[in-house]
C-alpha cells in the first residue's frame, strides 16, 4: 500500500507558508531600513542599495515563491485524488500483495511540465492563459537564482508584485495580508509586549505593499477599493498613538465610498465605525467625517478634536 497520503489542506498550508514567508524576508529588509529615521542617513544611502545589498534575500523569496506556486497546485490535484501526484509508473507502485508498503512522502512526486498539465486538468477554477505565462515568468526567474551564478534579474517591486499576484490569484484578494498578520498573531509570544498594539501594527505590512507597489497597483490585491481618500482609523489611531508613537498611516475607507457614507472600515484592523458626515472644525482642514468616541468627535482626516456646538 501507499501510506498517509496527504490532503489537499496539507499542500494548502506549506503553499501559504512558503508566500507568506516570501513576504515576511522583502518587508524585514524595508522595515530594518526604515528604523534609521534620519534624513543624512536617507541621503547617503537608497532603498535601493539596501536591495541590492539583499540580493540573497531576494533570491531566497523567489525560490519560496516559485514553491508556494507548486504547493498550491498540488492541493488542487489533491482534491481529485493526490495519486496523481506520484511520478512513477503504475507497474512501479508498491500497491501489489508482494511488495512492501511505502509512505507517500518517500515517493518522487510530478513537478514542472507534468505538475502544471495535471494541475490544469483537475483545477476547479478556469485556468487562463495569463496565469499560465504568469507561472512560467516565475519558473524561469526562479531556475535563474538555483543555477545562475549572476545577480538575480528580478527587483524587489517585481517580486512583491509576484508575491501577492500569487496569493490573490491562488487565495483571493486580501489573503496576502490576511495570512501575513495572522502569522504574526499565531507566534507564540504574540501579546507579551502589549497585545492591542502588536495587533495593530499589522498596518507595517500595508504601508510596505503601498510604498513599493504604490496605489492602484495594490489596489488589484485588497477587495476594498483603496484609489479613495484615506482616513484614520479610530481604533488603530487611539492605540498606536496612546502608548507607541504616532501613527501617519491611514487605512480606512468609506464603505461604500459615497458623499453622504455613515460606515467606514479599516482594512488593517478589520473594523466598522459609524461616523457623522459634517465639516471638520479645524481652520485648514477639508475633512467631513468624524467619529463620536464616548460623546469626543474627532475628525478622522486630521484626528483633531471638535469642540461640541
């Protein structure tokens, strides 16, 4: 027999784990480079030096990209049966009475060509042509930084762009962050520090997406239409600012995103507040919604606080 054969789930979890780690080296590189906060530091030296200094990092996402991809499509082919996965011959499996069982994991399994033919003829979604040149621009990237002795080709912009083209198209919009964040909040010393605050600042991870990939590229990845105006969140605002820093960074939005919305929701949070549509009271601010917090109305553009009329 052919023992522990593995599920679907099982391909599904290392496919995410090999994405989400792919994510987690580019954004420790950004973020280590964004903690020297100086203005003569930034001068003298680039993000773009810091990548080029990384460039084992980012051979290192690549390849767990290219395996995240892999997995992914052999989870799909589990879902038939994960016998199709094994390389041998049928005269060659150790199925018949005399021959000795062997577990599944010490077979050979398909890749390359044979894993993405049998993957296109079980998927249960439809399969187009752009996610089939999208997995061959990954292939031979990849096959570039196992056996080539240059410099990886690929960019930083592009591979996050990868990444998280990867994760949407595999997952569906939001898993790239969903699953980022979630890896964090699954660490076993995840709330030591302080477990509102590591909560919010899973706002890190969109800031990076957004500086790399800017907004309408970033905006194909989130389900909520990020090309609108920006406020503060609330709750996210009060934490960070209450015993961390100062959070600039905006990531709710008006749902849906109409002049006269009562509703706005964070997507770094996963939060919904209602909010009061009339003009903030600050002389150079042009924002119009704000957020009653226990009878304080504060304005969610400019988080400045409005005397009660």
């Amino acid at each position: 027999m052919i023992t522990n054969l593995p599920t679907y789930k099982d391909f599904e979890d290392v496919s995410k784990q090999c994405l989400t780690q792919a994510f987690n080296l580019l954004y420790k590189v950004y973020d280590n480079y964004n903690e020297y906060d100086d203005d003569v530091i930034r001068a003298e030296v680039s993000l773009e030096q810091i990548w080029e200094h990384n460039s084992g990092t980012i051979r290192t996402s690549l390849i767990l990209l290219h395996q995240g991809i892999e997995t992914f499509m052999k989870s799909a082919i589990c879902k038939t049966t994960p016998l199709l996965l094994i390389e041998k011959t049928r005269t060659d499996w150790p199925t018949l009475p005399s021959r000795a069982d062997k577990e599944f994991d010490s077979l050979y399994t398909i890749s390359g060509e044979a894993l993405l033919t049998t993957f296109c003829a079980v998927s249960e979604n439809k399969i187009t042509e752009e996610f089939i040149e999208f997995i061959e621009i990954v292939r031979q990237k990849r096959n570039e930084a196992i056996h080539g002795a240059n410099k990886v080709a690929i960019k930083a912009k592009e591979l996050l762009d990868h990444i998280l083209n990867a994760y949407t198209y595999c997952f569906g919009k939001d898993a790239w962050f969903l699953e980022t964040r979630n890896f964090n909040y699954e660490n076993p010393l995840f709330g030591y520090f302080d477990w509102d605050i590591e909560y919010a600042v899973a706002y890190k991870h969109l800031d990076f997406a957004l500086d790399i990939l800017g907004k309408k590229k970033l905006n194909k990845y989130l389900s909520t239409d990020i090309v609108g105006r920006a406020y503060f969140c609330p709750e996210c605002k009060r934490t960070i600012d209450g015993d961390y820093g100062y959070l600039e960074s905006k990531w709710a939005f008006l749902k849906p995103n109409k002049p006269d919305s009562t509703n706005i929701h964070c997507i770094n949070c996963d939060a919904e507040f209602n909010v009061i549509r009339k003009d903030c009271q600050a002389e150079n601010c042009k924002g119009n919604v704000i957020h009653d917090y226990d009878g304080e109305e504060t304005c969610l553009t400019c988080f400045e606080y409005q005397e009660n009329e």
